[in-house]
C-alpha cells in the first residue's frame, strides 16, 4: 500500500495534486460500487477523493491514469492482492505449492489418499490421517500415493504420538522413512520421542554450500508452550547420541541435528475438532511467534521457523483473521469430513452438515483413555460424548470389571456397549492379539488396565460406525468437530458447497483463501478511511479454479 500524500504534514506549496482520470469505469463513492470494487482483489484500486453532497469523502477507482490536473485528488493507491499471497512466501517455496494452506490429517484415513492426491494435483498439500491405523494400513496408503504422486514435495503422512502403543508409532515412523515421504505431521505428542526425532533428522545433509538441508519435513501441531519449545529448539542430545548408537541416524545426521529444530514448520492448534486444549488463536498464535522469535536468536538458525494456524478455521474471516494474527499457514482439519474425498459415511456426513457453533463438547479419547486427555466431537443426534464419559467415570470410580456393581454393569451393557461385557472382551482379545500382544500381557497382570481396554473397545469402535455408516450404531458415532463446523455449515448454506456432490477439499480450500483475500482487502481499505460497507466483509462461496 502507498499513499499518495500526507493529509496531516501536507506537500509543498509548490508540489502539483497528483489525480485521478477516468478511464471506461468512473470512480465509485456510493457503498455498492465500493463493494464491487473492493472485491476485486487482484487489481491495484486508487484511493480518491470526490463525490457529491452525501456521498462527498473517499471512494474507489481502478484503470484510468494518473498525472497533475484535472480530476480525482488520489489519496493513495493499493496493490493488488492474490489469496497466493496471504502468509509467508517461503511456506510455498518450501513444500512446492500454489498456497500457504494444509488441509490436515484426520485420523482413522477419514484424510484418505484420494483427498490427498486431489489437494497435490491442485498444488495444495495434504496429510493422510494414518492415527488409528495399524502399520500394514498405513503402509498400503503409503504405497498408493508414492506410486499416483511419487517424490512431490506437497504430501504427506500423519505420525500420532502412541504412548499407549509405543511400537506401533516406530512402525509408523520406519516405514514412512523407508517409502521417503517427504513431509511428515507430528501429533498430539507431549514429548519428543525417538521416533520423532529420527523422522526429523533422517533427512539431514549438507548441500554445496555447506547450508543443512532437510529430505524429510516434520510439521508439529502444538498447543502448549513447553510442547512448541521442544519443537523449535534443536533435538535434545541424548535422544540424538541414542539413535546415532542404535545405528538409526548416521554420525553426520546427529551432527547436523544439533543445528536445526526438530521441525520447521510448527502448527499452532487452537479450539479444533479431535485433541485440543479449548485455547482462542487470538491468545495461543501471538505467544508461540515470541517464543519463536527467542529460540531462533538463541540458536542462531539460519532459515525461519513459520508458524502456522490450525483450528477454528471454518469461514474466510477466520482464515484472515489467522494471517493477520502472523500465520504462516493455514491448517483445516474437521470442515474436509464434509467434502466428497472424505473417509466417512454419507450417513455420517449429514449428520455434521446439520451441526451449529454449540453442537459440540469434550469427551474421552480412545488413544489415551487412561490418562484422561479428551477429544472435542459432535453432540448433535449423537450421545457418544456422554455415553463415553460415563465409561470414563466408572474407570475412575473402580479398580476393576469385577468391582462394578452387577446393576451399573447390566446399565452400562444395554445403554452403551450393546453387548455383554465378556464378548466384548473376547472382540478386544481378537484386536490386541495380532496388533500387540504385549496389551493382553499387561491386562492379565493389571485388571484395571483390562478394564480400560474394554471401555477403550467402545470409545475406539465408535469412531469406525461413524467412517462405516452403521446406521444402528448412529447414537455412538464418534465425530471429530469443534465450533468453526457449525460456522461453516452456516458460511456455505444454500451456496455450492453446501451441495453433497460438489463439496470437494480443493473448493473449500479455494473458497476459503478467495474469501481471506476478499476480506483483508477491504480491511486495507478502511484504514485508508475508505467508507467500506461491512457487507464488504462477506464472501459467498462459488466454483473457483
């Protein structure tokens, strides 16, 4: 943005008004014409002054020349503005896309193949949703995309941090490392695990010039400071001397280790769908920038951190709001459960396209039941939520299935489960057994520990209902939403995208950026104290390409 002159200091006596001439389009002082004009956000639009009676004040033009004399009094002048634009530049150079915008992982493959491949080809980028997933499924997935999209550098694998199954978050880890995926999401980890810290520091090598380069790119989704300082510091050197010892990183990639963070990419998460801490964008994004900001000057790095925004993110105000906050990137997770590439039923899907900003609440998570952590996830027409918090306060309340009085026991088996509590365990025998046997140990030693993985068998299996579309087990889907669903469902209602069949992840990603750039422009404009209508400050989704 320039401005043509100073109002406040003024010019020379002596220096000629630069204005404004006309072209084929006069200048628009009335609120439609200043709305039609802001909207078109990949044209430079003059700032003048002019009008008549009312009108008189500030408005818009665009075309026409400049020069002394005759005309509009230019006040100044804005550059264009392409959604390509928004978030930092190097976010794209970095990972070969058109936009700063990731569409994330949802777990369970609901992020399947299929809406990660579309996302590439439309130079987006994509993470499958392996969390939830034994290894072989993950693989196979693996296997597909490396095959439709090779080494492209805008796609990638979810790898979800598995206290409670430690070995399959290394399987997860060597065979994303083994296929060469080249961008890798890091979630819902507290602590860096050696897993992590292999997949971040596999790819290290030095280039001509001596400058480190990364194979492999591990973004980090956080939500809490201490998690995101680990992330942004260099990998702590006991975990690298392991992994160097164990002959899992060569000498020279834990030399290199020490010189970079664990990831360059650090995804704040605020109030989203699946793990969240409830924390607003507005509080969570400004603090981990500073913290940023320290960590790099501290460490001396030579390339930036970027920090991008996840959650909440459903409407095109949201998504400015990200950018003008300091997002690098954009992330969206639940509103893609809507889009027709999606993993989950039909059934399913209708029952989030009806939801509101309210239609959500906390409730236990299946892949860390015991510790208590919570997922955010739909309420409406659904009872998951409290159905699962019952099964958590009787695993609080006693040490085993045997202490649970027969009365609480026979409730829990016809108003939760479905099933006797003893074929119930004889379905979680038959999961654990070939998955990890090492469960079945444990639950015979720790009746407790049997007790969680019971109530983990509904807590878990609810989720799938929800991707199969059981239509008998449709009170127990388990669906992964936090308030900006609701807040799409209302941005999209009665536009294309509120149209099953033509809700794809590459139409709401567009729509979404188009809509940012729309809106930032005209928040460009009012400071020019340009009389902007808030109908401005809207943006109705359409077809883009």
């Amino acid at each position: 943005m320039t401005t043509a002159r100073s109002e406040a200091h003024g010019t020379a006596a002596d220096a000629p008004q630069l204005c404004w001439r006309p072209g084929t389009e006069a200048a628009a002082f009335d609120p439609s014409g200043i709305i039609a004009l802001a909207a078109r956000v990949r044209e430079p639009v003059h700032v003048v002054r002019g009008g008549h009676g009312d009108r008189a004040g500030y408005g818009l033009a665009v075309g026409g020349s400049l020069g002394p004399g005759a005309g509009h009094p230019l006040v100044g002048l804005v550059p264009p503005l392409y959604p390509e634009w928004l978030g930092d530049r190097g976010f794209a150079e970095a990972h070969g896309t058109r936009f700063p915008y990731v569409a994330g992982e949802m777990a369970g493959g609901i992020a399947t193949t299929r809406m990660v491949m579309a996302l590439a080809r439309a130079r987006l980028l994509g993470f499958f949703g392996a969390a939830g997933l034994d290894a072989d499924r993950v693989e196979r997935a693996v296997v597909e995309l490396t095959s439709a999209l090779g080494t492209a550098p805008n796609w990638g694998v979810n790898l979800i941090h598995s206290p409670a199954e430690p070995r399959l978050e290394w399987q997860v880890a060597d065979l994303l490392l083994r296929h060469r995926v080249r961008r890798i999401s890091a979630s819902a980890f507290m602590e860096l695990t050696p897993a992590v810290v292999r997949c971040a520091a596999a790819g290290l090598r030095l280039d001509g010039d001596g400058r480190v380069v990364r194979d492999t790119q591990v973004f980090a989704k956080v939500s809490r400071r201490e998690v995101a300082q680990r992330f942004m510091s260099p990998a702590p050197e006991a975990l690298v001397d392991a992994l160097v010892r164990d002959g899992r990183l060569t000498a020279e990639q834990g030399r290199l280790a020490r010189r970079v963070p664990v990831a360059e990419d650090v995804t704040v998460e605020a109030d989203s769908g699946g793990h969240t801490d409830n924390r607003p964008l507005s509080v969570v994004l400004p603090e981990l920038l500073a913290l940023r900001d320290t960590l790099a000057a501290r460490y001396g790095y030579t390339r930036p951190v970027r920090v991008g925004a996840a959650g909440g993110l459903g409407t095109p105000g949201a998504v400015a709001g990200a950018f003008a906050l300091g997002a690098a990137y954009v992330v969206t997770g639940s509103v893609n459960q809507l889009a027709v590439e999606s993993g989950v039923s039909q059934d399913a899907r209708r029952l989030l396209a009806a939801a509101g900003v309210t239609d959500v609440a906390m409730a236990p998570a299946a892949d860390m039941f015991e510790q208590g952590v919570r997922v955010q996830v739909l309420t409406r027409n659904t009872l998951f939520a409290a159905r699962a918090g019952r099964l958590y306060d009787t695993y609080r309340r006693y040490r085993s299935l045997e202490e649970i009085p027969a009365d609480t026991r026979r409730r829990l088996e016809r108003e939760v489960f479905g099933a006797g509590l003893d074929e119930v365990w004889a379905d979680t025998e038959r999961y654990w057994r070939p998955r990890d046997p090492g469960q079945l140990d444990r639950a015979a030693r720790d009746p407790r520990h049997r007790m969680a993985l019971v109530f983990r068998w509904y807590v878990g299996n609810s989720s799938r209902w929800a991707i199969e579309g059981r239509p008998e087990r449709r009170t127990d889907y388990q669906l992964w939403a936090g308030p900006s669903l609701g807040a799409f469902n209302g941005w999209v209602r009665g536009s294309p995208l509120a149209d099953p069949a033509r809700c794809t992840v590459t139409q709401i990603a567009l729509n979404l950026l188009e809509g940012a750039a729309v809106l930032t422009r005209a928040h460009q404009l009012r400071t020019f104290g340009v009389p902007v209508p808030d109908a401005a400050l809207s943006f109705r989704p359409r077809e883009l390409a």
